[in-house]
C-alpha cells in the first residue's frame, strides 16, 4: 500500500515539473539565438537595364509620295475613215503598224479622176450661171427703160412693176449662181479629201487597207494613237486622293518608271476619273507625260511604249514641320517609344502619312528627341533603358517622301 502511494506522488511530480522543464528550456533558446543573432542589411535587387537603338528626331517640311500602278494609254485616239469613196493608189511608206507619222502627211491617197472631171463640171456650171445672171441684170436695165417711158406716154397704172421689172427673174437667176458656187465648193473638197492625212502626230497601231484596195466612207482604215502626250490610268489608294492637289493650274509632279527595264519619265497628274475599280476601291489618277517617244530631247532618252505597265509616284501636298520616323517604331498604330532620361517615356502620337517604310508625325514629338528603334520583351512605362547606338539619318525611300525644298 505504501508503495503505491509512493508510485503516484512521483508521477504528479514528474507531471508538474516536465512542463516547466520544456518552457525554460525554449525561453533559453530564445535568448541565445537572439544574443548570437548577425545584423543583415536589405540590398536593394539589381538588373542591367536593356540597351535600345534610337534614332534623333528631325522636323521638316515633307511632300509624300503618292504610289500607284497602271498602264500607258492614248490621250487621242481615232479610227481613221475617208470622207469619199475610191480605190487606193498610193500608201504612205510609215503608214503601218508600229510606224510614226507626222501631223499633214498624206497616209494614203484615192484614184481622184471622177473628182476632178465633178470639179471641171462645177466650175463650167458656175460659169454658165454667172453669165446667165449678167444676161437677166441687162434685161433688168432694159425693163426699167421700158417702164419710165410707159409711165411718161400713158395714164394707166402698172399693176404688178415686180414682174414688169423682172424681180422673180432676177432672184432665180442670183440663187442658181449661190448653187453653183457651193457644188463647185462642194467638189473642190471632195477632190482635196482623196488625200488622206494625219489630224495629229501619231503612232499606227491598226491598217486595214493597202495599195488597190477599195473604200467607202464607212470603212474603218486605220487605228491612230497620238504621241504628243501618253495618259498612265494609275489606281492609288482612295484614302490617299485627299494629299493630292489636283485643283490648280500648277498640276503636281510625278515620275513614271517602268516595270520591265531601268527607265523613267517626268510627267504632271492631271485629275482622277471619279470612277471607283470594280474589284476593288481604288481611284484612278490620270497622270500625263508629254514627248512620251523623246522625239523633242536632244539626249537619247528612251520611248515609253504604248500599254507598259508602269510605277506612278505623285507628289503630294506639303506636310509641315513634320517628324520623319521609320515604319518600325509605330507601336499599336498610334504609339511610339521614347529614351528620355534613362527611362523608357510610351508616348502617343499623330500621325499624317503611313507609307511602306516611314512614319510622318504631326505631333507628340519634338525635335531632338530620341525614338528608340530596337525592340523590348516587356516594355513598361518607366522602366530604366540605356542607349546603346543612335542611328544616322535615314537613305532615301524611293517610293516615300520628298523633302519639300528639293
């Protein structure tokens, strides 16, 4: 009995005593890391900033070119016909396809034997009816005698003196000399009109006739295109017809270039058809080049041919105090990065012109202003960047701008 009771006052003991045990031992704990503890200062995390290209903004005024494609036509063109019949006795040796006539050359000439015998029997009746007029003049004089001395000899009244004086008569006679003159008028140009010349200088195109052959006055001869000047249709984008000035008398510039061989020609845009492309919505700008063949310059330049297929640029209308930008740095359509500082400044901006390789801006740029042109995987308003190259001024885009004071 006694044992037990000894075996139960020890285990309270050890239940009262383990627990005081324990916190002591964590209070003792606490205090010796606390006194062996180093004292770490925060460091503030660091990354290298990105380098970026830039390049300096530039403001000037600027006159976009205005691209196109389309094809050379005829500003003239006829299809030549005869004004009278006959058969063909002579053809002009440039007289063919492919051959350049002069304005007055005769192209072809028709047998005028039936023509000058109709010339020679018009004159003969103008002729006759002149002298058939003098004849009923006379006879006018004599019945003006007769009618003064009927008057003085008797009392009675003349009932008609119009037809006493012969009036009719000489009315008759003055509208058969007017007939007369105009078919010999008539036969003279009919006779004139058996030689057939060129209205213009032309380019021949189409013959459809040749020596002997026999025309008629609804006959188409030829095709003539003329070669004082040449028309390109060139097809630009509708939104683009608004940088045109088209109104005035100082029609703007243009160059034309060939598809198919290293060549150019200087030409002025004359106004648009008004008329939409059926596939798609394009205008269709009449741009002309005079001397198309070179026939007036001294240097040997080369002949637009007749249908090439050509590139048009246009100048248009002058964009003041713009910047000058390339197509890449245009983010989002309207926004670009800007170095400033150290930091990276997302502006946006306006834009005037958007072409294949350049930006015009209007505003939200100022002169000297670094515009970065490299890419960044995550840009964020603010952040650090350095520059690490600035690029020169830009080469020339030859479908682009112009500087207005070329």
């Amino acid at each position: 009995m006694g044992d037990k009771r000894r075996k139960q006052a020890a285990i309270a003991v050890v239940k009262a005593v383990v627990p005081v045990a324990l916190i002591a031992s964590g209070i003792a704990a606490a205090l010796f890391f606390s006194a062996t503890r180093q004292s770490v200062e925060p460091r503030e995390e660091t990354s290298p900033a990105p380098a970026v290209e830039v390049v300096s903004v530039e403001k000037r005024d600027v006159s976009p070119l205005i691209t196109g494609m389309g094809t050379v036509r005829a500003s003239r063109r006829i299809t030549l016909q005869a004004r009278v019949s006959g058969k063909v006795t002579s053809v002009a040796g440039d007289f063919q396809p492919g051959g350049r006539v002069e304005k007055g050359e005769t192209l072809i000439r028709l047998d005028d034997s039936d023509y000058r015998i109709q010339l020679e029997k018009s004159r003969r009746s103008w002729q006759q009816e002149k002298a058939d007029l003098e004849i009923e003049q006379g006879k006018q004089e004599v019945a003006r005698k007769d009618l003064a001395s009927f008057k003085e000899s008797s009392q009675r009244e003349v009932s008609s003196e119009t037809l006493v004086l012969r009036q009719p008569q000489l009315l008759q006679a003055r509208a058969a000399v007017g007939k007369a003159k105009a078919d010999l008028k008539q036969a003279r140009l009919d006779l004139e009109r058996t030689r057939i010349e060129a209205p213009f200088n032309a380019l021949v195109t189409e013959r459809n006739v040749n020596l002997g052959s026999e025309v008629n006055t609804q006959q188409d001869l030829a095709t003539l295109v003329c070669t004082d000047t040449y028309w390109i249709e060139a097809k630009i984008p509708l939104d683009r017809l608004e940088h045109l000035a088209l109104e005035g008398e100082d029609k703007p510039r243009a160059t034309v270039y060939s598809q198919a061989r290293d060549a150019e020609w200087e030409g002025r845009a004359l106004r648009t058809t008004g008329v939409l492309g059926e596939e798609s919505s394009m205008a269709t700008v009449i741009v002309a080049v005079e001397d198309p063949l070179g026939l007036e310059r001294e240097t040997g330049a080369p002949a637009l041919a007749f249908k090439e297929y050509v590139r048009v640029a246009i100048q248009g209308k002058e964009l003041a105090d713009v910047a000058v930008i390339p197509r890449n740095c245009l983010r989002q359509g309207d926004r670009v990065w800007v170095a400033s500082e150290g930091r990276l400044d997302i502006r946006r901006v306006s834009t005037a012109w958007t072409s294949r390789d350049r930006v015009l801006v209007q505003g939200g740029l100022e002169a000297g202003e670094k515009v970065i042109v490299s890419e960044l995987a995550t840009p964020v308003q603010g952040m650090r960047v350095r520059v690490s190259a600035e690029r020169d001024r830009f080469g020339e885009d030859p479908a682009g701008e112009r500087e207005a004071n070329e």
